[in-house]
C-alpha cells in the first residue's frame, strides 16, 4: 500500500428513489433521515444548518445534480482512493492547550481543522495525478455526493474510519479512469 493512495472497489449505495427511475427530492422522500444512500447524508442537519448542506440543489457536484459514480467512471478499470490523514487528537490537544475554557464542540470544530486536512488532500491528489493522469484518471473529492459509501469502501480496504472521530481523520478522494469527458469539469 502506498501511503497516500490505495486500490479499492468502492461500494455504491443510491438512493431507492433514482433506482425506481424517479428523481431525487431528500426533503420530500418517505425515506428522509432513513435512505442508505450516502448522497441523503448532505440534508442531514447539524448545528446551524438545520435543512442540511446549503450547497444540496445548488452545487453542480452536490446531489441531486451529481452525476452517480457508474456513470462518470469505468467500474471495469482500477478505482483508487487517494487520502490524507489528519492528527486530531494532537489538534484538540494543541487547542484545548490555548483555549482551556471550549467545548468538546468547540475544539473538534472543523473549522479550525478542515483547510489544513483539505490542503493535504489536494497535494496527495497532485501526487496521485502526476503518476496517473497520463493512464486518464480523474479524482472526485465528493465520492459521497455520486452514491460511493466511502466508510465502508475503505473498510473493505483495511482502512477503519472512526465516526465519530476523536483521533483521527481520513480526507477521502476516489479516482478513476472517465466513460465520459463530459464530466471532466467536476472532477480534479
């Protein structure tokens, strides 16, 4: 195993309502807070977005939009996914260390977190192109946006996400070679 990119076959979860051929409307299906899908994750709340991801419905790379992952890349060639891992343990440590008064939610909080995983990210994509690009791979950095169940993915591949994360966290991105160049403009 590299140490920033694997080999996997990724599990594809879509939701009941585009396998029945219907369109996909998180807010209005019978399945809301209930659908296996990982694209219904994006309407879930949290605190502050009580309607979910503001980016659902408006996003061109975000649900219901995104293209699903068996249409844009060639389940018949090598899937890869690419990942950073981020020390947050050390970072609620470091943190708790300069603030001792925050909240467990408040040290966790990705804000202070998420650029630097992203940012790692994007150069272990970078990597991953440099050695693959040539052979016509592309990568998403929303694989749960096109229907790919990426906790179980990397489970498959030796690699346990933790959820919630206290010590550790994966950024997660999945390349493959296009069916399509239409696509090419959503993906790295």
């Amino acid at each position: 195993m590299a140490d920033f990119y694997i080999a996997v076959n990724p599990v594809l979860i879509y939701p009941e309502c585009l396998q029945s051929g219907k369109e996909q409307n998180c807010f209005d299906c019978g399945l809301y807070g209930r659908c296996p899908s990982s694209r219904s994750l994006c309407v879930q709340p949290y605190p502050g977005h009580k309607k979910g991801c503001p980016n659902y419905g408006v996003k061109p790379g975000c649900p219901p939009g995104a293209p699903l992952f068996d249409r844009v890349f060639d389940m018949q060639r090598q899937v890869y996914a690419i990942y950073s891992i981020f020390d947050l343990g050390a970072h609620v440590r470091k943190m708790r260390s300069r603030h001792p008064g925050w909240t467990q939610r408040q040290l966790h909080n990705a804000r202070f977190w998420q650029g630097t995983a992203g940012k790692a990210l994007r150069m272990n994509i970078g990597k991953f192109s440099a050695l693959y690009k040539k052979d016509g791979y592309y990568a998403t950095i929303v694989p749960e946006a096109m229907g790919v169940d990426v906790t179980q993915t990397m489970k498959n591949a030796g690699i346990i996400l933790e959820w919630p994360a206290e010590n550790t966290i994966y950024k997660i991105a999945v390349a493959g070679i296009l069916k399509d160049q239409k696509y090419a403009h959503l993906l790295l």
